[in-house]
C-alpha cells in the first residue's frame, strides 16, 4: 500500500488538469503533444539507425548527426548495403524527414501569438546576421499530418535500423 504522500502524488499526476494556454491555442495542445512524442521517438529511430551505418558505434552515429549534415547521412544509407525498393523507401524517408524536422522546429521554437481576428501565427526571430523574421500561420490539420510524418518516418528507420543490425549481428556470430 502507498504512504500518504505517494497516494497524493499519483492522484495529482492522473487527476485531469485545465489547459494552461490561452483559448485560441487549446485546438493545438493534442496536435502538439502528439508532435513532440512522434518526433522523439522517430529522432531516436534515426540514432539507432546510423548507429547501424557506423557498425554499431552509437558515439560515430551521434557525431555524424551532430554535424548537421542529411547528405553525410544520406551517402551513409547509401553505402549501408540496404538496395532496392527499401533503399528508395529509406532515401526518400530520409529527404522527407529533414524537411519535417525543420518544420517541426519551427513551431517548437518561433513565438506563438494571436491576432486581432483570433487566428493564431508565429514569428520566428532570426537568429544569424541577416536573416529575416518568419512569419507562420499554422493549421491544425499540418501539426496533426506533421506528428503523422514523424510516425512513418519512425517505421521506416526503426525497420532498416533492425535488418542492419540483425545482419551485423550475424557475421560476428559467423
């Protein structure tokens, strides 16, 4: 049986809470939620994968992906010994999950605001020399289709990343 404390705790975790945005952003709140979970876990789909590219070598893998560099990457999948169909499939994945990422990072990073008519836009402030404001108008529907994205582009590196190890497991075995 739980102490007193651990019983308070657990119901204040499971207890419902009120939104604590604003009205204008509550239609955002499951979309986004959704968003930061589909996005970690197909970042972490994408580690093990070019952990399977370096050999197994998860420190190599987070190097490379630290360098910032999808075409790195990219030849990496290249040379990776995956072909055909599952290599167009994990190439394109790959293409398209760059993209997402960087749409994704806007809506985590720009400023959210509302608009006299309600509607709700962000601003992303530039950040080098030069570079200008963004200015955004999200749309339900795209953070729901861009948590769906990041949702096959997990299936897809989490299934490669396992073909590449079970076949790296097996020659050591060998």
């Amino acid at each position: 049986m739980e102490s007193g404390a651990q019983a308070d705790a657990v119901v204040t975790l499971t207890a419902p809470q009120d939104d604590l945005v604003d009205e204008f952003y509550i239609p955002y709140v499951r979309p986004l939620g959704n968003l930061v979970i589909r996005f970690a876990q197909a970042e972490g789909a994408l580690l093990a994968l070019v952990t399977e590219f370096m050999a197994g070598k998860e420190d190599a893998a987070i190097t490379e992906l630290k360098a910032k560099d999808p075409a790195r990457i990219r030849g990496l999948a290249e040379n990776s010994g995956v072909s055909g169909f599952e290599l167009t499939e994990l190439l394109e994945t790959l293409d398209s999950y760059w993209v997402a990422q960087a749409k994704r990072n806007r809506l985590m990073h720009d400023e959210w605001w509302v608009a006299l008519d309600a509607t709700v836009g962000t601003r992303g402030t530039p950040h080098k020399k030069g570079s200008q404001v963004v200015w955004g108008d999200p749309d339900v529907a795209d953070v729901w289709g861009l948590a769906a994205a990041f949702k096959e582009h997990r299936s897809v590196f989490a299934a490669n990343a396992r073909t590449l190890r079970d076949q790296r497991l097996q020659q050591t075995n060998n």
